[in-house]
C-alpha cells in the first residue's frame, strides 16, 4: 500500500490509472511514430510529474461528473459524427496549398482541443484523401475516451506542448479555443508555431465576440449549462495580432460557415435529434423543468439567437441545419 502511495506521489496519474510511464509505453508499440514525435526532454520524468499535478488541478469542465464536468454528455452528442461535418471539412482544407483539397494522410496534424476525438473519427469517415490527425486535450477523461477508441492522442495544454521543435504538418486550434484564458492564447499560437515545421500552417477557430454565436453562449449556454461558460471569444485584430506577435505569415481571417447538420427518418425527428444534440453538446441541464419541455425551450434559445433551423430532405433521410457562423485566422510558419 505504501508503495503504491509513494508511486503516485512521484508518478501521478497522467490518465486514469495511467502513469505517463505506462501511456508512453503502450503508445509506443500502437504509434510509434507519434512517440517519434515527442520531445524527449519535454516528457523526461522529472518535469512531467509537476507538469501532470498541474493539469489534474487545472482540468474540470470536460472531466467526468463527479468532478463537475461536462464531459459525459458533450461526448453523447459527439457520437454522431457528421454534426459539424460542413464546418471541419472547409477547417482540414485550409491546411492544404489551395484551401481547397483535403491533404493526405503524409500531413500529420496535431488537433490541440481534440476532446474525445471527433476531428479524428470524422476524418476516418472521409472518402479519398485524409490527413493524420493526432488528437490533444487537457482533460483525462477526454484522453482516457480516446486511448479506448484505439485513436492516437496525447494529453497536454495547449499552452505547454510535448512536441518536438518543427515536428508538425499543421496544428488545429479549434471548437473550444475560447476556453483559452486570455494569458494563455498568445502562449498556444506560439506553442503551435515552435512545433509546426516551416511551411506548416495553423488553423485557428472560434466565434466572433459580438456575434450571434456568442450570444449563444452568453445567453444560453452560460445560463443554462451545468458548468456555465464565462469564457470571453476572439475578435478579428486579436486574431491577425496574436499570429503576428508569434511570427506567422501570409495571415488570413475570414468568416466561415460552421452549422450544426443532424439527420432523421423524418423531418420532425431531424429537428428533435438538432435540438436534442444541442442539448447534449452545452449539457444545458437548467434550461427545462421536465424532460417534456426540452425540445421546446431548446428550439427558442437557438432561434432567438442562432436563427431559423431548415429541413432538407437528403437522399435516404432529412437534416436539420442549425445556422452558425465561426471566425477562423490560417498563418504559415516562415
Ligand atoms: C468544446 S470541446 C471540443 C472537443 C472536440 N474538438 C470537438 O469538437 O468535439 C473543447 C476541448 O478543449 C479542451 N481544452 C480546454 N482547455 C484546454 C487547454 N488549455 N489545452 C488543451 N485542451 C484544452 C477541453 O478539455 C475540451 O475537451
């Protein structure tokens, strides 16, 4: 018993029941060639064991229930994986020359909050050319969901990464990256920057502050989620600032369309499963007094802000499209 204590206190757990030692491990005969990628002094134990009793202390809102996160229900919505497909297509492709072809499976991108994987099970499903997606995240519990999928995932902040210097094709900052506290966004562009090979571009995405989408989260989510959401968005001269300060080039900032696309045999039951995802996805456990009136007091919150949900008939089914507008800033690393 005392040695197992002793061992956690030098070795805490990095995942669940999992030191670092025992993750690197099993990574290294499943992905080696992500254990390749690793910087050697960065995961030496000495440092790591502080760097993981901070991430422990830090990570909650993702983590599961018992630590008063929002973990468990955000990745039930997760489980279809086509709910943002319009959104991560047009994100995957700006890591490509043209901004307009899927990159192969030679581009390793590293997607920073990757959560339980969604970019990476998404990106199975694609026909034809596919990039690599190594997935990140802060919260053991998004890591743990990902290590039983058999995906490659690492668990780091966005602000301190484990990668080498000039290791990766592209790093995708995306779907959360207002969580980032305003301290720590300058700190992850440059993380993307240091670990990106040259020539290796950051896609960056959130949602405008200002805009519909984040009265979305100011008037719905922060409301009515079980964790609340006090987290501020990006603005467009933070965007083209923060990447100038870190040293990319060729910066862009645009508008893009990130709905939310849902099927169902029906269109009722379309616009039910869209509702009920959101309701999943923000965990909005406040919003309703009965199970009875979810859907209905979910559908006024999203139309009072995101706007109207349409129903296209599609060949084997119906989507439901709720509309959402992100903001996205791509640099190259010189
Ligand atoms: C909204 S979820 C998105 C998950 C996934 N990309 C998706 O779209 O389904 C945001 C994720 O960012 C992670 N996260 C928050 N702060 C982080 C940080 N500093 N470093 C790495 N991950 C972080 C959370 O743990 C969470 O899993």
């Amino acid at each position: 018993m005392l040695n197992t204590l002793n061992a956690i206190f030098t070795n805490p757990e990095y995942l669940t029941q999992t030191t670092f030692s025992d993750y690197y491990r099993a990574t290294a005969v499943s992905f080696p060639d992500l254990c390749a990628l690793l910087d050697e002094d960065a995961i030496a134990e000495d440092k790591l064991a502080d760097y993981v009793r901070l991430m422990n202390s830090l990570s909650w809102e993702f983590e599961d229930l018992a630590d008063g996160g929002r973990g468990v229900a955000y990745n039930v919505a997760q489980k279809v994986v086509g709910n943002r497909q319009h959104g991560m297509i047009a994100l995957l492709k700006c890591f490509s020359p043209s901004f307009r072809d899927m990159p192969d499976a030679d581009t390793n991108i590293l997607d920073v909050l990757g959560g339980d994987g969604t970019i990476a099970r998404f990106v199975q499903n694609i026909d034809g050319p596919r990039p690599t997606i190594i997935t990140a995240d802060l919260s053991r519990f998004m890591v743990d969901a990902c290590m039983k999928q058999g995906l490659p995932c690492v668990r780091q902040s966005a602000t301190r990464s484990l990668f080498k210097d000039n290791a990766l094709d592209g790093v995708l900052i995306a779907y959360g990256s207002h969580h980032l506290a305003e301290d720590d966004r300058q700190l992850a562009i440059s993380e993307a920057y240091r670990t990106l090979k040259p020539g290796g571009r950051l896609v960056l995405h959130d949602f405008e502050t200002g805009g519909e989408t984040a009265r979305w989260f100011e008037e719905v989510v922060h409301v009515y989620s079980r964790t609340g959401h006090p987290h501020p968005h990006f603005t467009r001269p933070e965007m083209w600032e923060r990447f100038s300060a870190a040293g990319f080039r060729d910066v862009r900032v645009f508008d893009l369309n990130d709905p939310f696309t849902l099927p169902g045999a029906t269109a009722d039951e379309a616009v039910s499963n869209a509702l009920m995802h959101m309701y999943h996805m923000y965990d909005l456990v406040k919003i309703a007094n009965g199970t009875g009136d979810i859907v209905n007091r979910v559908a006024r919150c999203v139309e009072q802000t995101l706007g109207e949900i349409h129903v296209n008939k599609a060949d084997d089914d119906f989507v439901a499209t709720i509309p959402r507008k992100a903001l996205v800033a791509v640099g190259t690393k010189s």
